[in-house]
C-alpha cells in the first residue's frame, strides 16, 4: 500500500512531466504497430501502485517512505510540498521504477526489437520526464489476465543492468 501510495505522490508531485512522458508514449503508438493495457486492465492492476496504460511505478528508497509518512500525517499536503520536499532529497529520485510495458497491436506478432531500441533510445535522449530508472518490456500481444501482464518467454527488454536511469 505504501508503495501505491509513493507512486501517486510522486506523480502528483511531477505531474507535468509524466504528462510529457504520457504523450510521448502515446505518440509512440501512432508511429508504431504498439499499443499499452486498457483502461479495464489498469483498474485491474492498480491496486500494486501508480498505474497507466504505458507504466507503472515502483518507488523504493528512504525518500519514498518519508514523504509517504509525511502525507500520512498531512493527508492535505500540497502538490507543492510533495514537490519541494522530492526535489530536496534529488540524489534518490531515481530510486523508482518506471516500469513501461507494450504490447504489439496484432494478435500473434512478436515482438519488434527496432521498437524496442526506438523506444529506449529516444528516452534516453530526453531531458525532460520524470527522474527515474525506466525498464522497457515489449510483448506480444496476449496479457494473461489473471496476472495483469504480458510477460514471457518472447517478451524483449531493456532492464536490469540495462536500464535507463534518469537524473
């Protein structure tokens, strides 16, 4: 619950630059045969933290718990507290997992690395969007339901070791 509630201050906090990530994203499945989970699937899977149909948010870290601590005790902290107190403790914003996930628009298409590395590359490139380390995972297009994911064996990505750390 804490991390949920993590990911929405943050959120709530930078909210234009996850809108700025958000159209980007949005963009990028005009330009690419991708698309992200419906509305239905995010109500499905929101319950494990801050959600849309391109990402979700994993925040760990000190920072983290301390601004949820503080909103526990401000329930009507304002955005600009949340803000002022994130970008005071900046060395740890990164310490949150942007989580982006695609699916390829057709049934029974695998995944295209050269999205992939579109993708990762033009985020890469960005100043602009939320600090944070982002992974991407591109699908198929089949989500199992019952997990809220589409990952898999076939599934292809930029994580881990690899991933992008915005700062």
């Amino acid at each position: 619950m804490e991390r949920a509630i993590a990911g929405g201050l943050y959120a709530f906090a930078f909210e234009e630059e996850f809108n700025r990530l958000d159209k980007f994203l949005e963009e990028k499945t005009e330009q690419f045969p991708i698309v992200g989970i419906t509305e239905e699937m995010v109500k499905y899977v929101e319950a494990d933290g801050y959600t849309t149909p391109y990402y979700f948010l994993a925040p760990f870290g000190d920072v983290y718990d301390n601004i949820v601590e503080k909103n526990l005790e401000n329930p009507a902290i304002s955005k600009e507290e949340v803000r002022t107190f994130l970008e005071n403790n900046r060395q740890e914003l990164h310490k949150v997992n942007v989580a982006i996930q695609l699916y390829m628009k057709e049934e029974y298409t695998a995944p295209d690395k050269e999205i992939l590395e579109q993708i990762a590359s033009d985020i890469e490139n960005m100043s602009d969007i939320p600090y944070g380390s982002y992974s991407i995972h591109l699908n198929d297009n089949y989500i199992d339901k019952k997990r809220g994911t589409g990952l898999k064996d076939n599934t292809i990505r930029r994580s881990n070791q690899n991933k992008i750390i915005k700062r």
